[in-house]
C-alpha cells in the first residue's frame, strides 16, 4: 500500500464544506470524507509552521525534539517518518513544504556532508526529496529569506516570467495602474494575481505529484505539502473574486478579550497583524482571497484524485489531508497563528483506507482526542510496522479507522509554543527560557500555562464553546485548573529522551549479566543456579 500525504498550510478546520462551512463548497475534500473517516478533535503540537511540522515528522512532542519555532535546526539524528517507514521497505518522499531547518553544526561535528544520500536526509527531514519548495521566496535589504534554490522559481522563468524572483512579481502579486501589487500588502488580497491559473503554486506542486505517482515505484509513502491557503493572500483568476462580502463569516470576537485581557494574549493583540485583521475593511479584503486560495486547493485535489483512479491506484493508497495549523483571520482580535484558541491550534484531519479492514468506518466522523504526533504512528502501523513507543509519542489512529476505538485512549491532548524568539518576549519582559506556554486541552476545559511569572487562562468550551471567557482568574473553577495542573504534570514526567532503548530491549536486558559471568553481591553462591557459578568453581590449576 501507498501513503498520500497530503498537508495545506495554515488551513482551518471549519473552513471546508464537509466541516460544515456554509460558503465554501470543498467538494474534493468531501470525497475523501465520505469515503474515509473525518476526526473533528485533532490539534497540533504547536500552532507555529515549523515546530508543527517537525512534530508531524517525528511524532514527537516540540519539547521533545526541541526545534521549537521556525529556524531552529532539527538536531542531527533526530529520528523521523522517513527513517521509520524505510525500515518497513516502503519509500518516503517529500514534494513541497517542509519549513526545516539542518542541523548544519551537528552534520559538520559528524562529518555528514550535505552531498551525500544520508546528509541529504537530514537536510530534508529525513526525507528522499523530489522537489522541495518551502514558498516564501521574500528578497529584502539584507538579503533572501530563504537561502535554498527554488525549484517554482526555476520553474516559473522556463514559462517566460520574468525577473530574479517571479514568485514575488507573480505569482504572489497583481497589477494596479500598471505597477505591481504586491501580495505582501493586504489590500491587494483583491486583486487576482499576475500569472496564469496553471502557473500558480498549486497546480504547479499537483503537476510535480503526478509525475512522482507516475514513476515511482511501490510501496511509497508521498509527503505532498502545499504552501497554500498560507499568506500573502491573492490568488489567481477566476478564484480572485468567486467569493464576497456576503460569504465572510462575523469574526468570533467580543469587546470583552480585550477588557483586562491576559498580559501574554495583550501582547498579541498588540502585533501588526492582529491590528490589521481588528480592521474591517482588511478582512473583506483578505478572507475572500483565502476562501479563493482552498478553493482552488481543492479543485486540484480533484485533479489528483482523478489521476489515481484513472491509473488504478487509488485502490492502493491510503489518502491524508491535514494542515499544520489554523488562521485567526480576526477571531479573537487576532490573525495569523501563535495562540491556543480552536481557530489557531485546530486543524482538520481526514483519512481514508482503501483496505476493507476500513469499510465500516467510511464516511464517519471520530470525536476521540487526536494529536498531530499520531500521524507517524499511523503510518508505521498501517504499513505493517510495530510502533516504537519510546521513540514515537503518538498513537496509532488505526483502530479508530477499523472501528475498534481502543478504552484507555488519552484523556488529554498537550500542544506548545515558544515565543522566545519574537519581539514579544522583549515587550512582556521575560527572558528566552521562560518565554514560553504550553495547553491542556480535556474535550472541554481548555488550560492554558504560561511560563515567566504570568497566570494561566481557563475556558469551558461547553458553556463557551468561541472562547471568550476566560476563567483564569475565577475561584469557583480553581479544582478544574488543578486537575488540568495535573494533567500537565503526568505529561511532564513523560519517559521522552531514552529512544534507544526500547521497553522490550529493556526487559530482554533484565539478568542478561549474570548469564554472562557477572555475578554480584553473592554470598557464598548458592542464590544463584549452578550453571551461573560453574566457570567460578573446581579444583585450582596453579598456585602462584
């Protein structure tokens, strides 16, 4: 069996139609849902690109592999999905999207070069690539962000674009009065972007996954990673204006976030973006943009679920569609990612499992606790592998996908997130250890523990399901915030870094000494078997 792995950046849960949105009609998304299973309670390790991600790649806690925000290195040998899978014999390939960062220092320190086959992995998140393009390919005063090749550039100057950079002059740009609009300003969202339809990121990365799928061999697992609908918003003709004013959802918002509100959430009320999407007029520009962006996201899935059918292939391989994040898009006074609430650390997650181990859970959706680290441990389990517990964190989703949902399933879900990079550590006054906040998520009471000083945030999702009150501070809920303390405690005190040892290697190992002539603390040897002390006894063969 095959593996399709597909991951949107910065999609929301509630923003496809089989999630219920009443605008946005997702009909390829749907199609996997009606014929796979559709969890409504999965949640990210971090509600930031990179740290989520690298989370997905290792089924690992961000704490526990520590590449915590975007630009930190994933430690060389960290183990990953790649790795995993490849000891099964099934191949692991990325086409897109990572946001990883090598451990350059730690591959010199080991004398991996960069150029070779195992160098290379580590470069790419243990990952064989077939085109990566992480899609930000900003160029500013002191340089590129990006400092890799880009294989969309590259590809958009064999079309005829011109330019250094044509990503941001086209694909990520319009025409006002002859100049250029750039994507980067948010009341260009409107315009539809300077490049043909076909030409644009999507089809562009869906055109390089039919190629794969065409030539490679089986069992493969297919890592297929769109940038989109991540900013800048704009999008090409004719998805630039299939949406209005009367499509855009009343952000979920109340005067009352801001009275008093947390000093960390404040200090996120406070940043560029958010200030920008508190704006009305900056929501009407940006959010039909957005919903053009999935649309023309799913209409590509179609494209590609269309080829696996027509090549006979869908019958082989287990479809994945998640996002490594949400979008505020003004909820809470917010935008981008970077906080705790649904519309930030909730993503949506499908999966459909062609084997008839399956058919009873086809078109279903599953309301259990779902982490993003299960994804590694459903792809080791459903390619036939046993899960290495002490190295992948998560769980195997295969026996909610069988219908045979286990009874001790968790009781809690973890996720993080470390700010101490941005400027709002300087502005709250804490130092880079302590610039950090982690969630305790039940199904309905939602902790929210800040590190530095600063009091936790408390919301009951069943009498507040939009999350507006914050019961951080009310003493009648104190029993429900030390539970939820003791939840993150038990998390805490997780057996995380002891990956070389498994409990089975663990067990083998138990007595294995005194079998081999170690024999400790005996008194005169009889506590022990006679076959343990027969190399220790007889007569003596020489006196010195």
């Amino acid at each position: 069996m095959n593996i399709l792995f597909i991951m949107y950046d910065q999609l929301r849960y509630d923003y496809l139609s089989c999630a219920g949105h009443p605008h946005l009609h997702t009909p390829n998304f749907d199609r996997i849902a009606a014929k796979g299973v559709r969890f409504t309670n999965a949640y990210v390790q971090s509600p930031i690109c990179g740290a989520s991600r690298m989370s997905f790649y290792t089924g690992r806690y961000a704490s526990s592999h520590g590449a915590q925000w975007n630009g930190y290195p994933l430690r060389v040998g960290e183990m990953t999905l790649g790795d995993h899978l490849r000891d099964l014999g099934m191949d692991c390939w990325l086409l897109g999207k990572t946001h990883m960062k090598a451990d350059a220092k730690g591959m010199a320190r080991l004398g991996l070069s960069p150029d070779s086959l195992i160098g290379a992995r580590q470069a790419d998140c243990g990952f064989d690539a077939w085109v990566r393009d992480d899609g930000l390919w900003g160029t500013g005063p002191d340089g590129d962000y990006d400092q890799k090749r880009s294989p969309y550039n590259e590809y958009l100057k064999s079309k005829g674009y011109d330019g250094d950079n044509p990503w941001a002059d086209y694909a990520n740009a319009g025409v006002s009065n002859d100049q250029i609009a750039s994507g980067w300003m948010f009341m260009n969202a409107d315009k539809p972007a300077n490049i043909r339809e076909q030409d644009s990121e999507t089809p562009w990365l869906t055109s390089e996954a039919i190629r794969f799928i065409d030539v490679a061999k089986m069992p493969w697992c297919a890592h297929v990673s769109f940038i989109k609908p991540h900013w800048p918003y704009i999008v090409p003709a004719p998805y630039h204006d299939m949406y209005g004013p009367e499509h855009i959802l009343p952000p979920v918002r109340s005067l009352q976030e801001l009275k008093n509100p947390h000093p960390v959430l404040k200090a996120y009320h406070d940043t560029k973006v958010a200030q920008a999407f508190q704006r009305d007029d900056v929501r009407a520009k940006v959010i039909p943009a957005y919903m053009g962006l999935i649309k023309q996201c799913d209409d590509q899935l179609g494209r590609l679920l269309d080829h696996l059918e027509a090549t006979g292939q869908m019958d082989d391989t287990m479809i994945v569609l998640t996002s490594d994040h949400g979008d505020y898009l003004g909820d809470h006074w917010l935008g981008e990612k970077d906080f705790f609430h649904e519309a930030s650390v909730k993503i949506p997650l499908i999966i459909c499992d062609p084997r008839s181990s399956a058919d009873a859970t086809r078109g279903t959706t599953c309301a259990a606790l779902v982490e993003a680290i299960d994804l590694a441990a459903t792809f080791v389990d459903a390619a036939g592998g046993e899960v290495p517990d002490h190295i992948i964190e998560g769980r195997s989703l295969m026996p909610w996908i069988n219908g045979e949902g286990p009874e001790d399933w968790r009781e809690f879900i973890i996720s993080e997130y470390d700010y101490s990079v941005t400027p709002r550590a300087d502005a709250l006054g804490v130092t880079p250890r302590d610039a950090r906040m982690m969630m305790v998520f039940d199904g309905r009471w939602k902790m929210i523990h800040f590190e530095g000083g600063f009091r936790q945030m408390l919301f009951d999702l069943e009498t507040d399901p939009h999350e507006i009150n914050d019961l951080g501070e009310d003493t009648e809920h104190f029993d429900q915030i030390a539970r939820l303390y003791g939840y993150l405690g038990q998390w805490g005190r997780r057996m995380s870094q002891r990956v070389t040892m498994s409990d089975t290697d663990i067990r083998a190992a138990r007595g294995r000494s005194l079998r081999r002539g170690i024999l400790p603390f005996l008194v005169d040897g009889s506590e022990v078997a006679p076959e343990l002390t027969k190399k220790y006894t007889g007569s003596a063969r020489q006196k010195h």
